[in-house]
C-alpha cells in the first residue's frame, strides 16, 4: 500500500490514468531503464513502459496534458505513476513544463561516472548507426579535435551535469530530487533502491530476494514472484576501448565540471 498523502490508502480496484507523481529525468545512458524496472518491482508503483518525450518534444507538448495522460499507465488509486524520459534533463523547456503540471512532482535523476557514460552514449549511437546501415565513426574523431578534447561532441555536453542541474535546480527546491548513484545501482541494485523508496514515502517491499547476480550478462537481474527477467540486451553493452590518453584527457576534463556538480547537490560520487 502506497503512502501518498495526497491519495486514499484504499485501492477499489478501478484501473485509470493519471499525470505522473515521479519521473525519471535523466541521464540518458545513466541507467534509468534499469531503475524503471526496478521501481516497478513495487506493487505501488505504475510505470509508462515507453519514454513520453512530452516536456521535450514540441510536438508533444502541443498535444497537451490529455494526451500526456493517455501515455500513462493504467493504475489503481493507491499507486504513484512513474514515467522516465531521459532527454527531459537537457531540455531547456522541461524544468518549467514539469512545474506548470506538478508543481510536487518528485524527480529522479540517475547519474554515472561522466567518462563512461560517454562511452556508453557513444556505443548506443554507434547501434543505431549500424542498424541504420550507416558506418560509425570511431570514438576518438568524434572526441578530439584539432588535438583538443571536442567540446562540441553532444555525449561530452551530456556528462557535464552541473550546467544542466543548475537550471534544474532553479526551477525545483533540491529536496525535490533524489539522485541515484548508477554505479551503485549496478553493483547493488538492492541497497540502492532502498534508498529510492525511502524517499518516494512508499512502504518498504523491495528485498533482497528481487535481485540476482547473472553470470552470462554480468549484471543483477529481477525476480519477481518467481518470475526472473534481465534488462534488455542492449542494456549493459560492450564499450570501446579508447586510447589511454583519450581517456585521461576526458577524466581530466571532468575533474571541474563534476567537483561543481558535488557542490550544486551537497554530496560526492565515486568517479574517476
Ligand atoms: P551500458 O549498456 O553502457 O553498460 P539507460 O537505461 O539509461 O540507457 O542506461 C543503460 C545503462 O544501464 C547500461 O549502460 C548499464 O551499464 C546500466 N545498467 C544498470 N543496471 C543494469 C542492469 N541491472 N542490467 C543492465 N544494465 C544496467
């Protein structure tokens, strides 16, 4: 049973659809489809399966909040609607868009080391191009230019958290953001997701039991009464290797951006 004081305890078994209580805003490649999956392991949680892109996408937006709405999960009234879009963290539009549709509206953002969350968005991009038939380019053209680290490359501006956040943050009082650990959440889903609903107010039902180490994939993957499922496969992919000192340059380059990024939200990550 969900503790939301904002809804009745008590559930009559009538499904509809409502605006989001959560949303996963990002990042992209951070791991937020593993935290959806993860939080939908909670009886009192309905989560829209695909991504909205409704505060991201004008298009979207002009259809307005009924159809926003119909995006959404069916849900009893004692569940709290989760949706996550990733790109809504670097949209400029999304901050103000989310607070004119819920100004309580509880947020998550998953955040990984920025060095391999780069690789990690190269490597999705470098899919989709060869599913596209068209021939990637190698990692190290698109991160250096003329010598110099390409600032200009979108998975590098992506990693800079603390530009983002700032405007975040100047839209939404911090409290209303849990920020999630996303190495952590690889390497202990468990204790991780404690956390999350612990701030979400939800009653503590995630165990132990709901997470097992897979060999073959080489990440924890989900029990659920009984029934085991791993992430999709391209969830936990490969990267490239990249030159040593491609990577020490990215590292250094980080050091700043992320010592900012610590400071705007008032605690640390393990990074390189
Ligand atoms: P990689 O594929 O680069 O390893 P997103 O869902 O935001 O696109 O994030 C994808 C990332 O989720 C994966 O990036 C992977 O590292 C991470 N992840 C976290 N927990 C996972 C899990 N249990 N199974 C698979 N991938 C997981």
């Amino acid at each position: 049973v969900k503790q939301n004081s904002s809804k009745s305890n008590q559930s009559d078994g009538t499904l509809t659809r409502h605006l989001p209580d959560i949303i996963i805003i990002g990042v992209r490649k951070g791991g937020t489809r593993a935290l959806l999956e993860m939080l939908s392991l909670h009886s009192a949680v309905a989560a829209a399966q695909s991504e909205v892109h409704f505060f991201d996408s004008d298009a979207h937006y002009q259809n307005g909040l009924k159809w926003y709405v119909s995006q959404m999960p069916l849900s009893r009234t004692d569940q709290l609607t989760v949706e996550k879009t990733p790109a809504y963290f670097t949209c400029l539009d999304a901050p103000a868009r989310i607070l004119r549709m819920n100004p309580s509206v509880r947020l998550l953002l998953i955040v990984r080391d920025p060095v391999d969350r780069v690789l990690s968005d190269y490597t999705q991009v470098f899919h989709n191009q060869l599913q596209k038939h068209k021939t990637p380019q190698p990692i190290e053209d698109l991160l250096i230019r003329d010598g110099d680290l390409n600032l200009n490359y979108k998975a590098v501006n992506r990693s800079m958290y603390h530009p983002h956040m700032e405007r975040w943050l100047q839209v939404f009082p911090r409290d209303r953001f849990h920020i999630v650990d996303g190495d952590a959440l690889i390497r202990d889903p468990f204790s991780e997701m404690k956390k999350v609903e612990r701030f979400l107010r939800l009653e503590p039902q995630i165990t132990e039991e709901n997470f097992y180490f897979n060999q073959t994939k080489g990440f924890y993957c989900l029990k659920e009464k009984g029934h085991e499922h791993c992430l999709h496969e391209s969830k936990g992919r490969t990267h490239p290797n990249v030159a040593p000192e491609v990577l020490q340059k990215l590292c250094k380059y980080f050091q700043e951006p992320n010592r900012k990024f610590f400071e705007l939200v008032g605690r640390t990550f393990d990074w390189k």
